[in-house]
C-alpha cells in the first residue's frame, strides 16, 4: 500500500489525474443516486424533484471541480494548507475575483428555498427575456426560449420574475367592439362565447378540493369606453390550472373570434387607416375625372 502512494506522489501528473477520475466517478455516483431515489418515491411534486435534483447536481459538480483544483495545485506548491491558513481562505478567494461568483451562489440558493420557481416553469426575468425553464444552477439559471435558443443568466443579476407556472393562472382576453354595435347584443354574444369557452376548456379549469370549478369563463365587463380612441373594450376571464394556461388561451381567443364572426360583430376600426384610405380613394377618383375631362377636351 505504502509502495503506491510512494509512487503516486513521486510521480504528480499520474495522482492529479487519478484524482480526476475519482471525482468525476464520485459525481457520476452521487448523482445518479439522487435520480433513482426521486424516480422511486413521491415525496413532493415532480417539478419540485426536478428542481432539487437539478441544483444538487450543479452542487456536486462545483464541488468536485474546486476540491480537484486545489488538490492539483497542493501537488506543486509547497505547503499549500499553510498558504491557504496564513492568507486567509476569504482572502484567497476575494483575490481569485469570486465576488460576483459568491453572489450568484447566494441567490441561486434563495431562489430554490424561497420557492420562486421550479425546474418546468415558464417565467419573464427582468421583464426581458422569457423561456422554460431548463436547468437551475448554483450560478446560472439556463432558459429555453420559444424559438428553441437555450438563454444562459446569472442568478445575481435576476432582479424580477414573472411566473406563469404557480398553481394557477387567469386567463384574461379582451376585445375592442366597434361604436356602432349593440351594447346588449355584444353582452349576449360574449356570454354565449363564453359557455362555449367553458365546454371546451373543461379539461384545463382549476379546480377546489370538492372538484368543483372556481371561477368559470365570464363576461368581467366593459373595461373601456374609449379603448384607445376606437372603440368599447370588452374583458373575459376564467381561471385555468397552470400546467394547461397557454392551451386554455389559444382556444379562449378562437371561440371569441368565431362566436363575433358568427354574430356579424364587428371590431373597433382604427379611424385614421380609415381616414387615409377615404383620402387616397378620392384623390384617384379625382385623378381619373380630370385625366378623363383631358381627353375629351
């Protein structure tokens, strides 16, 4: 036993590169332990398994990685502890640039115990940049964004999170209705479209512990009288459960738009495309009678 750890330190290259083969099983052990304890029990809810087992692996792996540095450095610097010990771990690390490093550490961790997200989620950082969440790390969050580009961010610069993926979420349209139509009959129409949006949408309702819907699709009201200069502005909403909102809204915004067509319900116009367009047509109608008048003279 002795003759190998003669030769191991004897000869450096050959122990730093066991070391990293040693912790690169180590790694590869810890983490696929994590993954069949979670894939065999139900503790918690699997997003929230996900999550864990995503920042537990980014744990191992920084851990790994730092151990393996220092341990290959002790192999070439002569009382390596006794540097560390007099200089000051702090210090060292404040001289290795790790300010931003310790802060993104930090929050990655306040993001995982305060419950701010789950690995799954769709959210908004900092109002900018949206996506899925892909992998929660100790320094970095990555996002995959709708387009299918994999956004990389650093836990100490998220500032502000949008969730859309907490329990539940309120589906809420709105309509702007021309000045000409029927304040009841657009009422009527809407309260039609939105029995129709409660037959289909049934699958995707939140639901109370007694099964029963908590709040179904409904006319919420005239929100504007004047939306934008254009018209009266109508608000539907429903509450739907998280997992299924972006589905439960595409087919929200279909039935409104089939049920307004099917009704002959116009939408508001924008006067000043309407004002233009009035204008180009009389100035080539203009344009014709005197190009006409030109040629009989």
């Amino acid at each position: 036993m002795m003759d190998w750890l003669d030769l191991l330190h004897k000869y450096k290259l050959t122990s730093i590169i066991l070391a990293a083969v040693i912790a690169w099983i180590c790694v590869y052990i810890i983490n696929k332990l994590v993954h069949d304890f979670f894939k065999r029990t139900h503790f918690i809810e699997e997003r929230k398994e996900q999550t864990i087992e995503s920042m537990i692996r980014s744990l191992t792996k920084y851990t790994a990685t730092l151990s393996f540095i220092f341990f290959a450095i002790s192999q070439y610097v002569t009382h390596f502890g006794r540097v560390l010990t007099g200089a000051g771990v702090v210090g060292v690390i404040v001289g290795f640039g790790a300010q931003s490093l310790i802060r993104d550490i930090l929050s990655g961790i306040f993001l995982i115990y305060e419950k701010q997200l789950h690995k799954g989620d769709f959210i908004t950082i900092n109002n900018t940049f949206n996506g899925t969440v892909e992998e929660i790390g100790l320094r970095f969050i990555k996002l995959r964004e709708w387009s299918g580009k994999l956004l990389t961010i650093s836990n100490g610069e998220i500032k502000q999170i949008h969730n859309y993926n907490i329990n539940q979420m309120r589906v809420i349209e709105r309509v702007v209705i021309s000045y000409r139509e029927n304040p009841d009959k657009v009422w009527e129409v809407l309260e039609l479209a939105c029995e129709k949006i409660n037959e289909v949408n049934k699958p995707c309702m939140k639901l109370d512990a007694t099964e029963c819907i908590v709040e179904p699709f409904k006319v919420y009201g005239m929100t504007s009288l004047n939306a934008s200069f254009r018209g009266i502005e109508y608000t539907i909403t429903g509450l739907v459960d998280d997992a299924f909102y972006w589905d439960a809204a595409k087919q929200t915004r279909r039935i409104i738009a089939q049920t307004l067509y099917n009704y002959e319900i116009r939408l508001a116009e924008d006067t000043m495309l309407l004002k233009q367009a009035e204008d180009l047509h009389t100035s080539q109608t203009l344009e014709n009678s005197g190009h006409i008048t030109t040629l009989k003279d």
